[in-house]
C-alpha cells in the first residue's frame, strides 16, 4: 500500500484505513461531524486567543472571512448591520 501521509507511520496508517473500513456508514458519518465539529471549534479558539481586542461579533466575522472568504465576510456584516439599524 502506497502511504497517504508522510508523518505517520505506514503501520499506523494501515490499522487507521482498516479500522475506518469496519465501520458502519453511520459510525464514519458521526465521525466526520465529530472532527468536522472539533475543527470548527478549535479555529474559533484560535482566532478568540489571538485577538482578544475584538467583541464576540467581530471574531465571527473573521471566522467567516478566514473559512469562506472576505466576500462572503462582507456581505453577512452588511446583513447584521442593516438588521442592527
């Protein structure tokens, strides 16, 4: 087997991939929300720890810049903005 990743050892990696495929589709689905949900939390830790100076407001606003873009960042503080008026 060709390894997936250069940091973990091809044995671990081995078990890891034979583990996943004796799980249950469901058990693979809650997996992912479980990491997908650890992932999320764990940047908005990051992004608190790392600019104490901003309100609750302005962290979620960089949140969304940093994982879907100024663009989109832009147009939600426009939405808040007016519905804040």
């Amino acid at each position: 087997m060709k390894p997936q990743s250069a940091d973990t050892d091809l044995r671990i990696e081995t078990e890891l991939i034979e583990r996943f495929r004796r799980m249950s589709s469901s058990e693979r689905f809650f997996k992912a929300i479980r990491l997908s949900d650890f992932v999320l939390n764990q940047s908005k830790k990051a992004i608190k720890e790392a600019n104490p100076h901003l309100n609750e407001l302005e962290q979620k606003l960089l949140f969304i810049s940093v994982h879907y873009g100024e663009e989109l960042a832009e147009r939600v503080r426009r939405s808040w903005k007016t519905e804040n008026e």
